[in-house]
C-alpha cells in the first residue's frame, strides 16, 4: 500500500513538472509571438534620424529669411550659432525628459504626464493639425522643386507638377514606412551621409574660395553693415527662421520606444547630433557668403543651386541632386516620427483608438502613417504654404517652452523621480528666459501671424471636451466609432501592440534601488 501510494505521488510529481513545462512553453512562445513596436534603432540611427529630420529643407530655405530679419551677415552668422546653442539646452532637457519618462510622443507625452490631458491635447492638436503635415509639405515641394529644375530651366516648374511630384514622393515614402520599420531606418541613413556628403562639398569648395581671397562680406567692416537699422523684434524673427532649420532636433524623443537601450542611446545620440549639425549649418553659411553677396543671397530662390552655378561649373547640377536627396531623408524622417506622435495620442484615448494599432507581422504603424500621409497631402492641395513656415515656428518654440517648463514643475513636484540624467538648473532656467524673450518679441512684432498659431492651437479645446472629456455619448456614436474600428482592423491588417509596462513608466527612485 505504501509503495503503490509513493508511485501515485510519484506520478503526480512527474505530471505537475510536465504542466510546469508545457505553461513555460506558452509563456515563452506567448512572449516571442507578442506584437509590439519593434526594438530596431541603434546608436548610428538614432544620430541618423535627429541629423536627417533636422537637416531637410530648411538650410537651403532659410538662409534668406535669417538675413533678411538679421540685417547684416555678421548678425545672421550669429543668429545661425546661438540657434545650435539654444537647440543644444533644450536638448539636455530633452534628454532628462526621455530618460525619466521613457515614452514615445516626445513633448506630447511627457506634458500629457505632467500637466494631464487638456495641454497635452493642445499641443496634439497643433501637430497633427498644421505643424507636421505643413512642413512635410513644404520639404516634399522643396524636393520636386530641385527635382523638376533642370527640365524648366529658364522658368519655374510647373504647379500641377510639382504637387504631383510631390504626393509620389509621399505616397512612396508612406509605403516603405507602412513595410518594414527596419527599411525605413536604413533609407534614414543612407540620405543622411548623403545628405551630409553635400553640404560637406559646399564647405570644402567655400573654404577653398576663402583660402583664394574671396571673402569679402566675411570681412568684419562689411559683415557688420546694416541694410536697416536692427532691432529686437527683428532679431527675434531671424530666430524663428533658424529655428525652421534647426526643428527637428527633437525628434528622437518621439520613437523612445523603439531605441536600443533607450537611457543609453538617447542621449547619447543628441549630444553627438545637436553640435555636429550647427557646426554644419554655420560653416554651410559661412560658404554661401564666400561666393554671393548678401545682395545676390536675397535674390535667389534657391540659395544651393545659386551657389552651384557660381562656382561648380558644368557640375552644377550636383547642387539640385544634393538638395533632392536631403529633402527626400527629410521627408521619410518626418512621416516616421511624426506618425509615432498619432500613435502615441491614439494609446492615451485622445485620438481614435485605430491609430493606436500595429500591423500584425510588420509591427508598423499603418493607420497612424496614413493619417500623416492624407494630412500632408491635403495641405499640398490647398495651394501656397511657405506663408505658414512662421505659424509652425512660432508653435514648435511654444511647444518646446511648454514642454521645459513641464521639466521645473516635476522638479519641483516629484523631487525624489529617479533621473538618470539630471542637467543644472541653469539649462532649462536660461532656455525658459530665450523663449520668453523670443516669443514675446514675435507676438510684437508680428502679431497676426503669432495671434493665428494661438487660434489654431486653441481650437483644439472644444474638441477636448467634446471628443475626450464627454464620457457619456449617446450610444450610437460609440457604436460607429466600433464600426469604423473594426473596419480599418480588417483593410489594415492591424492589432493593439502588447506593452511592458516596466519599458514605458517613468523610474521611481525605490525601482532604480532594486
């Protein structure tokens, strides 16, 4: 009796180790076959992806409007350093802010967190609206523009043209995004030292003109001679014309998720990328003035192609082809971030929950990267954009001011958050007084253009309250709001993502001691 009861036990004993077995199994196959965003963006595409989304159109389109405001080159020379300066503190906060609350949606995210959901959804609202499909546009009519020059020499590309031109490009780039994360980053790099490869043959043949005497309106006495009497506000719009050049340097922020040790790589590739691309934009200016006279600056369209001509030669069609290639990586850099931040608001409930899913084998983003790709698209259709460059500059720094002060105020409120970065106070403290200043001075001197970026970012509380705050809709609306979701499942082939929640919750300093 004792020993058939020790086999019993004995059969009992190999039968729970079996169950133990088979449920590891399934956890581990569970967990291999879970779909998430996928882990794919190292160190060099991550530098990749801030140095390609910065560098785009904006330092073939903005060198004119800085000389312009500033008034003389030295000031204009000085505005494009202080803009790097300025891009470079509020990067170190960024990257406290990244590392402290490891979520993808950039400034989106971290104010949802710290000021809660209405001034997160403003600042949603403004991007998905205006800012990001208005600048995708310029930079894919910026493309078709170099583009089609050479088969319009003697005058400009046609309109029909270039917006088609345009759209294929979207529509092109909206695709290998929607297929594979890991094509999208490799076209990010390639463009990116393609990207790199021609302003660089800029400098050199500038530094070449200088070492041969040609710089004349670098001398100090020139350099510094007004074509009208500077002023602040002046001042403060060259900035916001630099800072069309330099946005972007953010963006990192919005993919966190999807970076290879995120509290690593995340500020590590912001300190490489923010100061290797003002000595790029500086040294890239500094060759313009080598060979044009600010008078001859003004007057060009296309301040690249300008330069080739002078100076190239019968390699002058280089320039337009330097010029296409960066816009096009600018155009691919913008669509994978900004598509990051729909998908970042969908998840949070303030965008419809479509846009919160996945492709189920390519881990993709579908529905959010549509939504970009037609937003983009419409704003093409509309006609002229270049007017709306300052509303999305004027929102870009009142965003980031918004976002740095969301830094002080969790100082403040949650001292004992874990940071694995911490800045000095004086960082965020001297880029909160910049911004101040800047904007101030803008809503002075062009207050229809400011007073129009606050309407748009305000028609957004309505739709708070409205979409996201009101609970209690009738049931109808809740019942076409399935409908459309599970019709967009089926033609996008798309699932919620499973999340680790220890991935994306902020550290707490009992979690960073275990």
């Amino acid at each position: 009796m004792d020993r058939t009861e020790a086999g019993r036990k004995h059969i009992r004993k190999a039968e729970a180790m079996e169950d133990n077995e088979e449920k590891k199994k399934v956890k581990n196959s569970s967990k291999s076959d879970r779909v998430t965003l996928k882990k794919e963006i190292g160190l060099l595409s991550a530098c990749a992806i801030i140095i390609g989304n910065i560098i785009g159109s904006g330092i073939f389109i903005s060198p004119k409007g800085v000389l312009e405001h500033a008034g003389s080159v030295g000031l204009s020379l000085i505005v494009w350093v202080c803009g790097g300066g300025i891009c470079a503190l509020g990067s170190m906060c960024y990257a406290e802010l990244g590392v402290t609350i490891p979520k993808s949606g950039g400034d989106y995210s971290y104010v949802t967190e710290i000021f809660g959901g209405l001034v997160g959804f403003l600042l949603l609202w403004s991007a998905v609206l205006i800012m990001y499909p208005t600048t995708l546009a310029v930079i894919a009519l910026t493309f078709s523009n170099y583009v089609l020059q050479p088969a319009f020499p003697n005058c400009l590309p046609p309109f029909i043209a270039t917006r088609l031109l345009a759209t294929i490009c979207i529509l092109f780039l909206t695709w290998v995004n929607c297929s594979s994360v890991r094509w999208a980053t490799r076209i990010q790099d390639v463009f990116t030292v393609a990207k790199l490869l021609a302003l660089a043959l800029i400098i050199v043949v500038g530094l070449v003109q200088i070492c041969r005497g040609h710089y004349d309106a670098l001398r100090p006495s020139v350099a510094f001679e007004f074509s009208q009497d500077p002023s602040v506000g002046q001042i403060a719009l060259a900035f916001l014309q630099a800072s069309f050049a330099y946005s972007g340097w953010n963006f990192l922020n919005y993919v966190t998720e999807e970076i290879v040790e995120p509290r690593k790589n995340l500020p590590l590739a912001i300190y490489i990328s923010i100061p290797l691309v003002t000595l790029v934009y500086t040294m890239t200016n500094i060759a313009y003035f080598s060979s044009m006279t600010p008078e001859e600056l003004l007057a060009s369209n296309a301040v690249a192609v300008t330069f080739g001509e002078k100076l190239l030669g019968m390699f002058s069609w280089v320039m337009p082809i330097s010029v296409a290639l960066s816009t096009f990586g600018g155009i691919n850099g913008y669509l994978f971030t900004s598509s990051r931040l729909c998908f970042s608001g969908a998840r949070e409930g303030h965008l419809p929950y479509l846009l919160a899913m996945i492709h189920l084998k390519n881990c993709t983003p579908i529905p959010a990267l549509l939504v970009c790709c037609i937003a983009t698209i419409f704003i093409l259709c509309i006609g002229e954009t270049h007017n709306l460059i300052n509303y999305v500059s004027f929102i870009n720094y009142l965003s980031y001011g918004v976002t740095i002060a969301g830094l002080l105020y969790l100082r403040k409120k949650r001292p004992n958050l874990a940071r694995p970065i911490k800045v000095n106070m004086l960082i965020p403290i001297s880029y909160m007084i910049f911004w101040a200043v800047l904007l101030g001075f803008s809503l002075y001197s062009e207050p229809v253009v400011c007073g129009l970026g606050m309407v748009i970012m305000l028609t957004g509380v309505p739709v708070y309250f409205v979409g996201v705050w009101w609970k209690d809709k009738p049931k109808w609306v809740y019942r076409l709001v399935e409908r459309v979701t599970y019709m967009g499942q089926k033609v996008c082939y798309v699932v919620f993502p499973q999340e680790d929640p220890s991935e994306t919750e902020p550290l707490t300093a009992s979690k960073a001691i275990d």
